[in-house]
C-alpha cells in the first residue's frame, strides 16, 4: 500500500478513523469534505487519533509526523478521488444521500479502484445498482472506533465481482483490520443481528423484571464477555464439550431452541419506560459528563490485552488455527483460565465488580 493514494469521502469520526488507518499503512490520503472548516477541525482530530496510536504502541513503529504527512485534505471531490486505488465513502446513513455521493464518485473514480461505503445498516444493492463501476462497489463497515476495534464487515452487492471481495479482503489485512465476507446482502448484517438479538433479550430480562440492567451487564462483562473478548461463539460451543461441537449439540441443543422459543417478542426501545430505567441506572456509575473518556479508556484497554495475550499463545492474525493446534480439553482450559487471569489482573476490582 505504500505509495498508493485512498480518498476518504466525509470528514466525521468514522472518516477519521479510516484516514488514520490507511496513513499508518503508509498510503496517500486524501480527505474531502464540503466544508474546509469541517476539515481543518477533522485533520487536527486526525492528528490526536495518530498520537493516540503511538501512544499506545499502535502505530507500527513509525514517526507521528511521518504519518500525519501523508493526509491531506479538499473541497473538490475529484482532487480526493483522482488516482485513487481505494475510496471509502462515510457520509451520513441517508439513503439518497449515499445514492447521490456514489454517483460523483462513480464518475469520477479510476476504473480499477475500489468503491467502499461505511454504512452500518443500508444494503449497497440500494445505492449501487446502475453504476458504471458498480463491479467495484461493496460495503466495508467498521465498528466503532476502526482504529481500535479492528473487525470490518465486507459486504458485496450482487454485481460485486469476486475480484473485488478478494482484493478488499487483502486491504483490509494490510490495514490491520480482520474482514468477516457476507456471502449475501442480509438486513443488519452480521455484526448487529448479533447485538441486537442479544440487546433485545437485555431489554425483556429487564422489563419483564427478571433483573436489573446492572446485572445483565455483569452477566456479559464478569462472564460471557471473557470468553467473547477472544473467541467467538462457534468457537465457544467447541470448546464447551468434549467432543466438539456436534457433541455440544447433543447436549445442549434441545434446551437451547426451547429457550429460543421464548425470545420471538421484540419491544419498543424509543420512547419506553424502560429505556428511561436502563438510562437512570447507567448514569449511577458514569455521569453523563464522563461518558466520552470512559469510552477511550474502556476501548483501548481490552484491544492492547488481547493482542498482548494473543502474541503469548499464538500469531494473533491466525488465532483460529491456534486454536485448532490445541487438542485436549486439559490444554482449551488452561487457555481460558490464561486470559480471564489477564482479564482480572488488568482491571482494578473496583471496576470490574458487579
């Protein structure tokens, strides 16, 4: 990537955070946005996101002016786009909004260059069908902060060649990023059908009275989050029997579906009484004031643990086949009781207890 030029289309934090990751990659950047105004306040918001990277030992063991050097920023969006190998759309989340901008940038885009949006939500078949470089055209939503949080999902439209899929597979590693590739469109994509599915039965436990919000949170952040900080949930199950996971299902699936069963009645979150309630009660802990250095701090820490405790057990890029090389349940246990000890050790108990 060194040398090559990316235009990131949208100036705000997500746009941000994408500059960032493809300087520290050692790519050209070129940030556009219709204001200058908005620019010059994102490039100094650019500046304290590579510092913060040096920091904390992120930045690949290169100089913070260097990499700053290698971001610029436009009004004209064809200055942002011309010879651009990659441009990352990150306008706000309104479809004929992204309709409109991926039309300007299809116009203006190399033939070759990779067309990418940072929706969260919105299918890229409703705002890429038509385009001359619509072949090109995917979605590459990070979660947020992209610079901390590495996962992005990869999502083709129907037209998407394979060639593309493959060539922002690989950019995406080149960045530091881990892409999970949607073989097909799905509403919500991965990430948030599985947070909503699991924010959803958090709300009915409370509003239903089962417990407080404070308890399900520690039921997630003192128990399953321990185990999801490194591992995801097939991984888990295969773990949890000692056969694997078909043996897992053997065990546990039947109770599994008739619990399910339980969970088909989604509640109204806006407006409801029981979002003033979880409210009221995260405010207990961290004043409304506090709430943006909180999430620094909450992000930065556990992304330095677990690739701290990955470089101890394995390659961090290849921590499934790590885990493939394990093969008693003797050795996948002391791997689990090795990070929850890193877990506890780096938080003090004050912030940890329920």
């Amino acid at each position: 990537m060194e040398g090559k030029k990316a235009a990131i289309i949208g100036s705000g934090l997500i746009g941000r955070c994408w500059a960032a990751l493809f300087a520290r990659a050692g790519a050209q950047v070129s940030m556009f946005d219709i204001e200058m105004s908005q620019l010059e306040a994102s490039l100094i918001a650019v500046q304290a996101t590579v510092q913060e990277l040096s920091d904390n030992d992120l930045l690949r063991d290169q100089d913070v002016g260097d990499v700053i050097a290698r971001i610029s920023v436009t009004t004209d969006m064809g200055t942002a786009i011309k010879d651009a190998f990659f441009v990352q759309e990150c306008v706000p989340e309104s479809l004929e909004l992204k309709r409109k901008v991926f039309a300007q940038i299809d116009q203006l885009a190399e033939d070759d260059a990779i067309l990418a949006s940072s929706t969260s939500c919105i299918a890229p078949s409703k705002f890429t069908e038509g385009l001359t470089h619509c072949a090109n055209a995917i979605v590459c939503h990070p979660v947020n902060p992209p610079h901390y949080i590495p996962v992005v999902e990869v999502v083709p439209a129907p037209w998407t060649s394979p060639d593309t899929v493959t060539r922002v597979r690989q950019i995406q590693l080149d960045l530091g990023q881990a892409p999970v590739v949607l073989n097909k469109e799905v509403n919500g994509f991965i990430i948030n059908r599985l947070q909503y599915a699991l924010l959803m039965e958090a709300w009915r436990l409370v509003e239903d009275g089962v417990a407080s919000p404070q308890d399900v949170d520690s039921a997630i952040s003192n128990g399953l989050a321990l185990r999801w900080s490194f591992m995801g949930p097939f991984e888990t199950i295969d773990l949890n029997a000692p056969q694997g996971v078909l043996d897992y299902c053997e065990r546990y699936g039947e109770t599994i579906t008739e619990v399910c069963g339980e969970q088909t009645d989604p509640r109204q979150m806006k407006g409801s009484k029981t979002a003033q309630v979880v409210h009221d009660a995260m405010r207990e802990s961290v004043p409304a004031e506090d709430l943006a250095v909180c999430l620094a701090e909450i992000v930065i820490k556990p992304r330095r643990m677990r690739m701290e405790f990955m470089d101890a057990t394995g390659s961090y890029a290849s921590k499934s086949s790590q885990h493939r090389k394990l093969s008693t349940t003797q050795t996948k246990a002391k791997l689990y009781s090795q990070f929850n000890f890193i877990v506890l050790a780096t938080f003090e108990p004050s912030q940890h207890a329920p």
